[in-house]
C-alpha cells in the first residue's frame, strides 16, 4: 500500500520548467536589475532547487508523513521528554490573526493583548515554580540552563565571587554539563548512591568556595523525588553556592510541591513537554526560567511588565492595564534575537487556562497513577531497579535479560514498533545499565497501558535472535549507522 | 477534567492493581513538609469556547498585517507563506513526533530533514547543512563558537558594526564568560569599511562575522571581507537572508567558511519573534566541529536507502560537557516549513519573490525620499531593506505612519548596539513581496 514513487528524495522527483508557487508581476515602475543591485553583487543564476509542482509536493510529504510514530497515532512513553496529548484547540488558537502575524517589532501600543498573554503566563510560571522572576527568553530547556547559569554568574560576580565549578550527579541529562562548560564553568560529575539519588557525601566532599551551581533534576531522571533535596539545598547554600532544578520532569509535582519551596534557587520548565508544545519532530521547544527575586535583575530580557493606568473617572470602573517590554537593571543581555518562543508560549498560555489550578494537579496527579500502574503491571517481569514507587516515569533495566538471555534494551525497544508502541528512552539515564525509561503521561487511557505491558510480556517471551533482528515491520529495518558515520552523506548530490 | 481518560472508577482499579489506597499515597516520597497544601493562585479554567473567545479578544488588541500594513523588519518579515506549507506542518505525523532517536519508526522526520540539509546547501552554496538551531541570534554565536574550535584561537572575534545588533547582543551574552573579545568594527557609512576591517583583524583573530545584506539593508562587499578574514587565518561567518539568495551571490560563492541564517523567511510565520529557524552551514572540513542534529544517508540491513541520526559524537548527549554545543531539542518544525517552502518555490518561484522584494524597495525607497526631512541614510545598493534618515526625528514619522494603519521600523533607537550617532533619527523599511504599489503610494501619502 506504500506509495513508494511519492518518497523518493524529492530531487528525484524534479522536472524542469514545474513549479509550485507563482507570484504576480510586479506592479512598481520597470527598471533594469542592473540599477537596482550591481551585476557584480548578484549571482550568475538560481540556486539549484528541485522543480515541483503543488501536489507532488503535497504528496510527497504526506507519504513520507506516514513513516512516522507520533502522539497523536501511538502511544509514545519517551521517557524524559512528556509526550502528551497536544490539544487541537492550541493550533487554532496560536494561529489566530493577530497572534501568528504579529511582528516582534510592533509597537507596544498595538501588541497590548500578546503582551497580555506573556505577563500572565510569566505569573503562573512563577507561581508553579514558587520562584517569582520569569523570563521567557529561551528557546528550548538547554538554553534555559545555560541562561540561569550565565544568571547566576553575573550574581556571584557583583558579590565579587569567583566561583568556577558546576556540580551535577551523574545521573544528570546531557545537556546539563553541556550547558555549564558553555557558560564557562569546570563540571564537576558526583557519583549517585546505589538507588540513584543524590550521595550526600559526594556532595559534601565536593562542595567548597569554588562551588556556583549545583544543578539536579527533581523528581530525578529515574523518575524519583529526591526526599534529601532541602539538606542538600542547605549544604549547598552554605558553601555559598546556587541550587539549580532541571524542570524536565515537572510533569510530576505541577501543584503539589514547588521548586522554590524545596530549595530551588533558579529553574527552566520545558514548555514543550509540561505543558504540550508539540514536539514538532524534534522542535522547537520553549525553556523559560524562573529564579527567585535576588536573582531576578540579572534575567535576560524582555519582560513584560504590567502597569495600572490612571482611573478614567468612572466610579467603580474596572482598573485599566498597560503591558510593557522592559530590560531588568543589571541584565545578562539577550540570549536570542526577539522576545522568545512565543508560539509554543501561547499554546501553553492555553493548556494552563484550560486547565485551571485543580486541572494542573489533576494532569500530575494522574501522570504519576499512569505511571506507577504500568510500573506494577511490569515490574515482575521487567527489573526495575529503584522499587516499586514511582513519580511519572520509571526506569527499568534490561540488564538481567541481557546477562541470562541476551536480549538488550535496544532489542526491546526495537521489537515494540512492530507492535504499534513508540519506545520508551534507552541507555539513559547512564547510571542504570541497559535502562528503558518509560513515561506514559497522564493523557494515556488504562487499557493503552495494559496493551503495552502485553506487549512487553510478549516480546520477553520471544526468541532473541528474532529480537536482535527487530524491528520487521517498519518501513526500514535497523540502519546501518558504522557505515553512515565512517562516510558521512548529509546531503542529496546531482549523480555525475 | 481535561485531558484524562480514565474514570473514577478505572482509577480506583488502578490505584488497587498499584497497592494503594489513594493517589495521595503515591506522592509519599515527597515529604510532608515540602507540600504545597494549598491550590495554586492560577486563573480560573476555561472551556474551549470561553477560551477561544479570550484568545479571540486578545489577538484583536493586535496589529495584525491583515488591518495593518507591515513594512517592519529587522531580521523577521512579512513574507508570503504558501498554504501547502502549513498543510504539511500540520500533520499530526510530523507535529506530534519528537527527535527522530527511533529511526525505523522516523523515517518520515529522517528524509525530510536530509532534504532540508539539501535544499540549505543548494541555497546557500556551502557544502554542509545541519538540522536547524533556535534562530538567527544563537546561530551567529554558535558559528563564532565553531569557528574558535576550527582555528583554535579563542581570545578573539571580530564583528562588524552593521550585523544585527541583536545578534551581537547575543554574542556579546555567550562571550561573556570566556574572556574571549568581541571587537567591533564601527560602519558608521552603514556598509564596512574594508581597510578598516584589515586592520582589525590578526592572527589571533577566530573569525570575522559580516551579515548580508547588513541589519540597515545594505549590501556588503562580502568577496573582499571574507578575503581579508583568510588572509590572516580567521574564518568568515556569514549571516545571509534566505530570500536574497534567489538573486545575490550565495555564501558558497564568495568564500563563506561558516554560513548562518534566520530562517523565518522560508515559511514561518512572525508571531511575535518565535519559534524561528536557525540555519547553520559550513564547508566539509568544519563538519565534525558543527552544533546540533545532522542526518545521514545509510542503508539497512536489507539495503534499503535510509536515514539516521549521524555524527552523534559530537552531541550533548554522547559528549556531555565535550559536546559541540548544549542544543538538544531544535526548531525541526520550522525545518520542516522551510523545506516544503522551497520545494514548493524552486529556483523559479524564489528568484521572482527576490526579485519582487528588491523592485518594490527601491520604488518604497524612491517615493519615501520624496517627502521633506526623510532621505536615505546610506549609498550602498541594498536588496528587500533600506535605512532612512528622518530629519524630524523617527518617532514622528512611525507615529504619522502608524496613525494611518501603516507599520515601520525597527527605528535604531530601540537597540543599545545600533552604533549610530543621532540614532533617533533612523528607521529600518522592509519591502517584501506581499507590499503593492497601492500600499506604498498611500504611506508616502500619509507621511506628506
Ligand atoms: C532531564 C532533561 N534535562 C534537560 C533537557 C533539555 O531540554 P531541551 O531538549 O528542551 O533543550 C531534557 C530534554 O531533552 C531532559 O530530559
């Protein structure tokens, strides 16, 4: 059923002389290009560009579409990466006139209703955060560490501290040391206890004067709140040092319990994840932070600032507001060109007034029984090395498996495709080997979760040289990636 | 309550099969004491009607290009976007997945955005595409970033004054930390100056960043720039507009070893700044220096032709604090855009929409200067923008405009790094090739 002339590289698809966009000709005075822009400025001809016309290109991308998983045709139990249910209601409303065309630079004037959008979505950020000062600058959560550790620099800096190091255990995302050696930090890993949390004595022994920022993901990246967290604040605290939460899993406590409550200094959300930007096939994303107040002058900006304007005289008159775009005193500067992700900022505008104070507990509420009941339904046949609890997500290892029968996470999450399951995260978090991290999310129905605990019964009873072999009925079997790396193609060339 | 599935009574079965009496329960390793125990002060929920009329009433307060008249720029713009190109990135199959890690299951994310890297690299003449970055600010630090690995030099960097200067403030933001210097060459004639620009540079000296055409619409002379950034070993980084290429030279050509872009031209819309598009492209020998996502082409282990995630060694998540960059999630979507975009386009399609751009801002230009007080601020060609100068200070003019249902600007005085004396009295016009001669005729009438 796979139309297979529609997916060839759409090079192969080109004809000369077709096209797929026409644009009116130009109703200004003719003169030739030669007084417009120099000969010598211009290039010799058009880019190269394949030669298509409207419905090749529709079919083309449609089809190749259709080799995809995505939420909104499998379950998708991605662990570390939230993928909900992205509500329809956030494309039609983030593609509203005068929100999808606004430009960046129009006057404040005639911005007042998206300025609205950002100062309140600025305020419950800072509310779920229990961190009052939010800047929405950046773009996706990598930037978001980046940006508060730059924050927390300036901060030291007016202290006249010189403080060199970034802490993380090693259960710590990538992008956490990758973020602290952008910002010119040295990256200090701890080891994490046998259950994989926080080892006070690792912590103890590496703090010191030189220590900035120790940046911890909580609920941890097994999926486990980490219960010593306000100790460790404090040692933290009293080495001098800032205490940075990697908001990836705040799916999890979304009103239950606040970063800045449990000793957070600063934090990013992903908005693409906690509160549905869809994932776009790999973006983009949206990473706002919230810092507490001290902290709060040296945020990137813009920030939206509200200002009540002067009574109309009008007894009993509803208070007017102006929204404005303003730079905090002693700012870091821009870490991006323009205000923010602000599509992605509006549609978790909408998720939040969707749900309401109650429906934001109810998502964590919910994100964390989806997960601890698939977590049951497995865990006697699937080892899952951090017990029988967890918050929403959980992190199985298939190293039993590997040892006695050979069979790999890799194995597991492969063979899953064929039975219509996204897979769940592998080989990551590093500190559990042959680890298959599973997040189901709150917007799963149980009997989604019984098929896929099935499924996985099913395939640890399957023969393993068949798994090593799996996956059998996508599109393409398991590529060869040795042989992409040893002579990299990365792009489409005319045969000669 | 939005969104969950299960009813009461499947939870409580569920909460049984678990162990537990109570959800509750299952939150006790968050101790007592850390609790909330209190709602949170949110506004209060909306159901879908409510909420789109909401939305409806603030989106009104807006001065949408539909009631207005845009001719703002500065490095966002008001471009055409064919409907084929949002038809394509609403597909749930696209806008619902997440990083192609999966392959068997994201050949359809893999090949599109294998042919994006195509399509960049015939765009721009350079060798290498990656799979996009935020947008066009972080996409000039990474490229200076790059650039310091590839030539090992990192106590230097050379930019010019007439790059965007936002994107200086970002680079400016990223430098910070690593006492690396940021000198920047004034270009008070609105183009650089190239002797000027050889004497700035050295052999410490990373890389030179030019952007063309400049932040004030003018075109640079990118050939001699980028020659006196080899002549003492630096790379040149480019930042181009994506749709000039339908008819300037392309980075490739005049010698670019680092290419960048803001690619919102290429079919994103504006919605006030983001999400965006940052392109990043460099020549071969750069290829394992470069940040962020790369597909390759590779077979399967029946031979069949398919994709991956390549050179992941450079990566965050392979590399940890090693790594190339700390990118992880990008703007695939807007990747996605880009790609239907120019398929849709061909060589055809975006030669006419440059065109356009550059007809309609000279004739934009010519009646503008026709009005008293306002002239051009600089003599260099440019293409889809051009700086004035207004006598009577900008302000005056983007209010008389506005007044009218007509938007301009950026005026220079909103940017700390404009570089310009007087800069009140500057305004950036953009032309791009939705404007008509109507449009134009009736905002220089408005400014008379
Ligand atoms: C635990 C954790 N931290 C940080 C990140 C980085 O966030 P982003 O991909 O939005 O940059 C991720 C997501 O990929 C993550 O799972």
């Amino acid at each position: 059923m796979r139309n297979t002339l529609a997916t060839q590289l759409i090079f192969d698809l080109s004809q000369p002389g077709r096209r797929g966009a026409v644009y009116p000709s130009s109703d200004v005075p003719d003169r030739p290009l030669d007084d417009l822009i120099p000969a010598s400025r211009r290039a010799a001809s058009a880019p190269a560009l394949p030669e298509l016309t409207e419905p090749e290109v529709i079919r083309h991308f449609v089809n190749l579409s259709t080799k995809n998983m995505s939420v909104d045709t499998h379950f998708y139990p991605l662990g570390s990466c939230t993928m909900k249910y992205n509500p329809k209601r956030h494309e039609r409303l983030a593609g509203l006139q005068g929100i999808v065309d606004l430009h960046p630079y129009q006057s404040v004037e005639h911005s007042q209703g998206m300025l609205e959008i950002l100062y309140t979505m600025q305020q419950m950020l800072a509310e779920i955060a229990g961190l009052p000062a939010v800047s929405l600058q950046p773009a996706a959560g990598a930037q978001g560490e980046f940006t508060a550790l730059l924050t927390a620099s300036a901060y030291f800096r007016d202290l006249g501290e010189t403080r060199t190091r970034v802490l993380f255990p090693n259960s710590a995302h990538g992008t956490n040391p990758a973020s602290a050696a952008l910002a010119g930090f040295e990256c200090v890993q701890l080891k994490s206890t046998a259950q994989g949390f926080i080892d006070l004595d690792e912590l103890r022994a590496a703090l010191d004067h030189r220590t900035a920022v120790f940046m911890v993901t909580n609920p941890n990246t097994l999926g486990m709140f980490e219960r010593d967290i306000p100790q460790v604040a404090k040692m933290v605290h009293d080495a001098g040092g800032l205490v940075y939460i990697d908001g990836a899993n705040m799916n999890a406590i979304c009103g239950v319990t606040r970063p800045g409550d449990f000793g957070g200094d600063m934090m990013h959300y992903n908005v693409h994840k906690t509160f549905t930007g869809p994932h776009g096939a790999g973006g983009p994303g949206s990473g706002p932070i919230a810092v507490r107040d001290f902290l709060g002058d040296y945020l990137p900006g813009p920030i939206v600032v509200r200002n009540e304007l002067p009574a109309d005289g009008a007894k009993g008159a509803p208070v007017k507001f102006r929204y404005d775009l303003m730079m905090p005193s002693k700012s870091i500067g821009r870490v991006r060109s323009f205000f923010g992700n602000v599509g992605i900022l509006v549609r978790g505008y909408c998720y939040l007034r969707t749900l309401g104070a109650a429906g934001v507990r109810g998502m964590s509420e919910n994100a964390v029984l989806n997960a601890n009941y698939l977590l049951a339904k497995l865990k006697d046949v699937l080892p899952v090395p951090q017990g029988d609890r967890c918050m929403h997500e959980f992190v199985a290892s298939a190293k039993p498996i590997k040892d006695e029968r050979g069979i790999s996470a890799m194995d597991i999450a492969k063979r899953l495709l064929d039975y219509g399951f996204h897979a769940p995260t592998v080989y990551f978090p590093l500190v559990v080997p042959e680890a298959i991290m599973i997040e189901p999310t709150e917007t799963e129905s149980r009997e989604t979760l019984d098929a896929f605990a099935d499924a996985i019964r099913k395939i640890l009873a399957e023969d393993p040289a068949y798994l090593h072999e799996a996956p059998h009925q996508t599109p393409v079997s398991r590529p060869d990636e040795v042989r992409a790396a040893r002579t990299p193609v990365l792009k489409w060339e005319k045969a000669t | 309550m939005a969104y969950l599935y299960n009813t009461p009574q499947q939870q409580r079965e569920m909460l049984q099969t678990i162990g537990v009496d109570s959800i509750d329960e299952l939150f006790d390793q968050i101790p007592a004491g850390l609790r909330l125990g209190r709602p949170l002060d949110l506004p209060p929920a909306l159901t879908e009607i409510e909420l789109e009329s909401h939305l409806r009433e603030l989106g009104a307060k807006n001065g949408s290009p539909l009631q207005r008249v845009c001719f703002l720029g500065g490095g966002s713009y008001d471009h055409f976007i064919p409907a084929a190109v949002d038809a394509i990135a609403s597909r749930s199959e696209f806008y619902t997945a997440y990083t192609p890690y999966q392959a068997e299951a994201s050949q359809g994310t893999l090949q599109a955005f294998f042919e994006y890297q195509s399509l960049i690299c015939q765009l721009t003449g350079m060798d290498v595409s990656n799979a996009s970055l935020y947008e066009g600010g972080t996409a000039v630090s990474e490229a200076v970033f790059m650039a310091m690995r590839a030539t090992d030099r990192h106590g230097k960097v050379v930019l010019l004054g007439s790059v965007h200067p936002e994107y200086r403030e970002v680079c400016e933001t990223y430098l910070r930390q690593i006492n690396c210097e940021l000198v920047v060459v004034p270009t008070p004639e609105g183009v650089a100056d190239v002797a000027a620009v050889r004497k700035a540079v050295d052999d410490q000296t990373a890389c030179l960043v030019i952007q063309q055409p400049n932040f004030f619409g003018c075109l640079e002379q990118t050939q001699e720039l980028v020659a006196a950034a080899h002549a003492v070993g630096a790379l040149a980084v480019v930042s181009f507009d994506p749709i000039s290429l339908g008819l300037l030279s392309r980075p490739g050509e005049y010698g670019a070893d680092i290419a960048v872009a803001e690619g919102q031209s290429l079919g994103t819309p504006m919605q006030y700044g983001g999400p965006y598009l940052g392109i990043l492209t460099c020549r071969q020998e750069f290829v394992r220096k470069m940040p962020g996502r790369l597909i390759g082409e590779t077979v399967d282990r029946a031979g069949r032709r398919c994709y991956v995630l390549n050179l992941q060694a450079r990566e965050q998540h392979i590399r940890r604090e090693k790594a190339t960059s700390n990118i992880c999630t990008n703007q695939g979507l807007m990747a996605l855009r880009a790609t239907v975009y120019l398929s849709l386009l061909g060589p055809a399609g975006l030669r006419e929409a440059a065109e356009l751009c550059t007809r309609k801002a000279h004739y934009a230009a010519d009646r503008l200067t026709s009005v008293s007080g306002i002239e051009l601020a600089f003599r260099a060609p440019f293409f889809k923008e051009f700086t004035l100068r207004c006598r009577h200070g900008a302000d005056r003019v983007v209010a008389q405009a506005g007044a009218a249902g007509f938007d301009l600007g950026p005026g220079l005085a909103r940017f700390r790094r404009a570089g310009l004396d007087a800069a009140n009295e500057y305004l950036v016009v953009a032309v791009t090739e939705k404007r008509t001669r109507a449009e134009i005729d009736a905002l220089v009438a408005a400014l008379r």
